[in-house]
C-alpha cells in the first residue's frame, strides 16, 4: 500500500543465458541487457507476469518493431491509419446493439499490419496516445453520421482507451470535446477501460469514471475477469457494463467454466451492471449466453469488423447478421 491506495504490481522477466558471444568472447554489458529487454518483450506479448528466454530470433523481431515505430510515428497524419467497426449483438434476439470502433492501419509499403503487432509498439513508444485521440475523434464522427442517417435507431460506438490516455491523458476534456463537437445524445458514445488500468489505482479511477458518467459518456471494463478487482471496488466505480474477457468463453466447454460464466453474468447484473461477451464464434455459445441472461455479445458469430459503409448496411437492415 502508498498512501492508502493498494497497489496490484506484476512483473515480466527477459532472460539472457550465457554472457560469452562467439568463439568465446565475453560479450558486452550493454549487449546483454538489450537482449534481456528484447525477451522482456516477447514475455509481455505471452500475457502478463510471464518470462522469456532471449534467442537470435528475438533480434529480428526487435528491429522489425524499431521499423514499425519509426513508420507508426506518420502513420495518423498521413492518413494510414482508419477505423473498422464490429458489431454487438442481442443473443436473445440477434438484434444489432452497437459497434466498437477498432484501429486498423495499412502502410503503403509494409501493407496491412495486425493490431497485435502495432498496438504494442505505440504503447511502447507512447504513440498510442495520439491513435486513441484518433479514434475517439473518428468513432464520434462515425456515430453522429448514423445518427443523422438512421434516427430512433438508439445505436452506440464504444473506443477503446488505453492505460496511457487514462493515466496520464486529458482524456475527460476530449471526451467532453468530441461530445461537444458531434452534439452526441448521453450514453451514445462509450469508453472501452480494461480491468487491469482501472485496479491501478481505484479511488481515482472511480473520480475519472464519474466525470466522464456525468458528461455523458458511458464506460465498460473492458478484459474482465482477467484482473484483480474485488466486488467491493467493483461497486464504486460507475461503469454501465462490464465485458467478458474471451477466455471464459472457451472456458464453457465444460461444466465448471459455464458455472463461472454464470456467476460473473449474475454478479455483474447485481452490481446494476450489464454484461457484453466477446469472442463469441459459435452459435451454441450464443445461445448458452442468451439462457444466462448476457446481454451483448460480440465475435465472429454475429459479425466481424467492417468498414463504416458495410456497417451501415447492417443498420439498414441490408446485411443479415
């Protein structure tokens, strides 16, 4: 504990074995610990709390990143970087709910590059920051044009934003301009935070949650499940719902792992939450979710990301789910 916040730390470990280079050489400090920090790396990527041990491939995996830093730096302004947009849906009914806007970038040279490796390099190098301002910026934009084209549709866009904007961002002053700026209805806009940031330090977070309730912004925990929250902080943040890390979906082959989905579903919905479920990809598990009473769902079932015109047709009803 410092000043009577509780703090949760994990760390991640890159291990180099051996300090001799070839024939025999002693290698340098500084050589060593950059290779311990590049298997430090591949250890984050695996999921926190974890370890790696360095080998020669891991190098060419270091300067692929340094490649895509120095790229990601202009990729925003130049215009590489567009948003796609996946669908949530009502299990119950199937019907659409809302979308989540999602950060997809294309480089004219490189081509098309996964979230799951850019989104990493720009945490590392803060860009991430600049992306999520970005797509908070674009999502707004995104969601006034639906709102003007298909009125009465009661639709949402959820961004999602990162530990960095939420820590050390102005990110209620952003929110509250995008808000401003599209003339966004209280709750159409909403705020992806992971479980994980907002256990950091609670009792701010709470603060933050509230300014961004009362501007009119909602908030989902995003990853739950897979931090270290109690019901106790559970209860005093003001989020409208929280979404199911992925994991326990895979997890509701077997007996124990529905009963665990079902208690998060039932204690969320008694802290006055509602329940989103990502990864969902079959319709069994659909189903199974709809008869616990989850109330979204999102995945490959229902629908995979898409560009702003084909979500548009699932609006107007022209893209059967």
């Amino acid at each position: 504990r410092v000043d009577n916040h509780t703090l949760f730390l994990q760390a991640s470990a890159g291990i180099v074995a051996g300090t001799r280079g070839g024939r025999g050489c002693a290698r340098l400090p500084e050589d060593i610990l950059r290779d311990a920090d590049t298997a430090m790396y591949r250890a984050k990527a695996g999921g926190k709390g974890g370890y790696a041990f360095f080998d020669a491939s891991m190098r060419r995996e270091a300067d692929r990143r340094l490649l895509l830093a120095t790229h990601l730096r202009q990729a925003v302004p130049r215009g590489e970087v567009r948003l796609v947009y996946q669908p949530l849906a009502c299990p119950a009914t199937g019907g659409l709910a809302g979308f989540e806007a999602l950060a997809r970038w294309r480089h004219p040279r490189l081509g098309s590059i996964s979230p799951t490796e850019f989104i990493p390099v720009a945490e590392q190098t803060n860009l991430i920051a600049e992306i999520g301002r970005f797509a908070l910026s674009g999502a707004a934009a995104t969601l006034r044009r639906w709102l003007d084209r298909f009125p009465g549709k009661g639709i949402f866009v959820s961004v999602n934003v990162s530990g960095c904007q939420f820590r050390h961002g102005n990110l209620a002053a952003e929110v509250e301009e995008a808000l401003f700026r599209e003339r966004l209805p209280a709750g159409a806009l909403k705020l992806e935070i992971t479980e994980s940031v907002l256990m950091e330090r609670p009792e701010a977070a709470a603060r933050t949650l509230s300014r961004l309730k009362a501007l009119g912004a909602g908030v989902l925990i995003d990853d739950f499940g897979t931090g270290y929250s109690s019901l106790a902080v559970l209860r005093r943040l003001p989020a409208e719902a929280v979404k199911i890390d992925r994991s326990f979906v895979r997890g509701m082959e077997d007996g124990r792992g529905r009963e665990l989905m079902r208690l998060m579903v039932d204690m969320a919905h008694a802290l006055g939450m509602a329940v989103v479920v990502e990864g969902v990809e079959r319709r069994d598990e659909a189903e199974r979710l709809a008869g616990m009473g989850c109330d979204m769902i999102q995945g490959h079932y229902f629908g995979r990301a898409v560009e702003e015109e084909a979500a548009c047709g699932m609006l107007a009803g022209d893209a059967a789910p």
